[in-house]
C-alpha cells in the first residue's frame, strides 16, 4: 500500500517541492494539502504539474480532512507559530509527522514532543533534512571533541532574504553539537559595543538575495584554526531527505520522535 503522505505549507517553496518529489517517488501519494493561500485550489495545478484531484484546505480543518484523506504522514514546512498549533493536532488525529519548520521555540518544541508521544504517533523533527549537513554534524562533532577551551568557536550561517527565523535551526543544533562535546558553553549571537569575548560561541546570521544555505563552523587557536563548511546548491538536497524520511516514519515504532540521523543510519 502506498504512504498517503499530506503537506502543510504546500505551496510555498519547500512544500512545493517535496509535493513534486512525492508524485515522482514509487510507493508514495499526495493525500491533501493545506496551506492559507490558493484554499479549494488544485494543488498539481498550484505546483505546476497539472490537476491531481486534491484541493488546497484551510488549516482550519486540519483534523478532519487528514482523517477523510487517510493521510499516514503529514509533512510540515510553514512558520514556528503554525507548526506549535498543527503538530499537536495532526498527532491527536492519529497521523505520524515529518517537521522541517525552524525557529521553534524550546516550549514549542516540548509541548509538540508531548502530543507526539501522548498520541503515539511516530515523528522526525530535524532543522537540517540534507544528507550532507548530516555528515557535517558529525565532521564538527568530531573535531569539537578534539579541541579544548584555548579554541574559540564562531557559527557563520547565510540564507537568502526571505528567510524569517534567525539564526537558522542548523546553525543552532550546530552550537549545541559542541557545547555538548565541549562540556556545555554560552551562546552569544552577534556582537555590537564593548563585548570582551568570553568562553562561548558565537552565532552570526548573514541574510541576502537567493543563498539556499550556508553553514560554517570555524575553530579557532592561536596561531591555526580549522573551518569545516557545508553549502547548500539547491532546495533539493531537503527535498530528497524529508520525502525520505516520511517514507521511513511510517514503519517506525510510535511514541518516539527521531532524528535525520535515525533515517540514515
Ligand atoms: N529542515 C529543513 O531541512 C529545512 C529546509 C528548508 C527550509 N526549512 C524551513 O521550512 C520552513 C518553510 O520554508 P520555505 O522556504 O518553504 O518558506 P515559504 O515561506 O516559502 O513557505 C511557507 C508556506 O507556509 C504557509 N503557511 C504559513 N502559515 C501557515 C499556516 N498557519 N497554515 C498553513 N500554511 C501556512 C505559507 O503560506 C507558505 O506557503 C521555514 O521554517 C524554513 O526555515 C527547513
């Protein structure tokens, strides 16, 4: 049987996309879309691949169209503020998630983890669905491990100028892979006036034009330092990992939120 897999933030740039990339995938079907713009739409026609039969709806009625589409997977690329209502949602309606929104808050993303688990529900919740920034996570890891507090660390990130949440959900599971790894350190992000540094890492967040992403992490010594770098070409790279991961979620045991790192390994 085929994984129904539905899209809130359909039409927008990711959920346009991925809604492309499930059609194109075998053993998988768009179920609904949800969204606020483009409501009773076709969404092939919204995405440009001609009418598939499923309207745009309103995520006012996210209960209940998600149970009259037997949708398994809803897949979530939208705003924090709208993920922390649907998530809970969705997971009281018995249908396992795929969560790529950034920027949610450490309440939101508590009160989603409770719903997930309440309900059992199974879900990935990942600021980053590239397989390569996975490799990049493990890559600083590493080196962090390595590395004692004569180091300073400083997270660069880049994206293009819509990008509304700041610094991104990979710059800030980054900062967390080595505090971890360096025994637990302050986060700082920019810098303006008299700010002696200290012992923390430091979070800058430059936005313009149409960079997908970038993500560097710099060690510094005296004397040396190490960059480790992931760059993101193309939306594609998240495309192919959320599309992955609603695939693997299904199957999975429920109760549980999972990382990328779990569909990959
Ligand atoms: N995890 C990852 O790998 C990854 C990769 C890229 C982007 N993102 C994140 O995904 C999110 C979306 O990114 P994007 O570039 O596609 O943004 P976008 O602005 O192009 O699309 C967001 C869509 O969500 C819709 N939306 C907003 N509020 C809604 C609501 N309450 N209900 C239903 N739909 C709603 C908007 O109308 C829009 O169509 C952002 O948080 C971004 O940071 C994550």
């Amino acid at each position: 049987m085929a994984v129904r897999a539905a899209l809130v933030g359909a039409c927008g740039r990711m959920g346009t996309l991925i809604i492309r990339r499930i059609l194109a995938t075998e053993g998988m079907e768009v179920s609904a879309a949800f969204d606020l713009v483009n409501i009773g739409k076709d969404i092939g026609e919204v995405v440009g691949v001609g009418a598939l039969g499923v309207p745009v709806s309103d995520p006012k009625n996210l209960a209940e169209v998600l149970k009259s589409s037997k949708t398994d997977v809803l897949i979530d690329f939208t705003v924090a503020a709208a993920t922390a209502v649907n998530a809970p949602i969705a997971a009281g309606a018995g249908v396992n998630l795929i969560i790529g929104t950034t920027g949610l808050s450490a309440e939101q993303k508590t009160s989603i983890t409770d719903a997930i688990i309440r309900n059992n529900v199974a879900a990935v919740i990942s600021s980053n669905y590239s397989i390569g920034v996975g490799v990049f996570f493990k890559l600083i890891k590493n080196a962090a491990s390595y590395l004692g507090d004569e180091y300073d660390v400083e997270i660069i990130e880049a994206h293009h100028n819509q990008k509304k949440d700041a610094p991104s959900g990979t710059a800030k599971t980054a900062a967390e892979i080595i505090s971890k790894e360096m025994g637990g350190k302050d986060f700082v992000y920019g810098r303006e006036g008299v700010c002696p540094r200290g012992k923390e890492i430091g979070i800058h967040a430059i936005r313009g034009g149409d960079i997908v992403g970038d993500h560097t992490v710099m060690f510094i010594g005296n004397s040396e330092r190490i960059e480790i770098r992931h760059q993101a070409h193309s939306r594609e790279i998240f495309v192919g990992g959320a599309v992955m991961a609603a695939k693997w979620v299904v199957s999975q045991k429920k109760g549980v939120v999972y990382e990328m790192s779990d569909v990959l390994a």
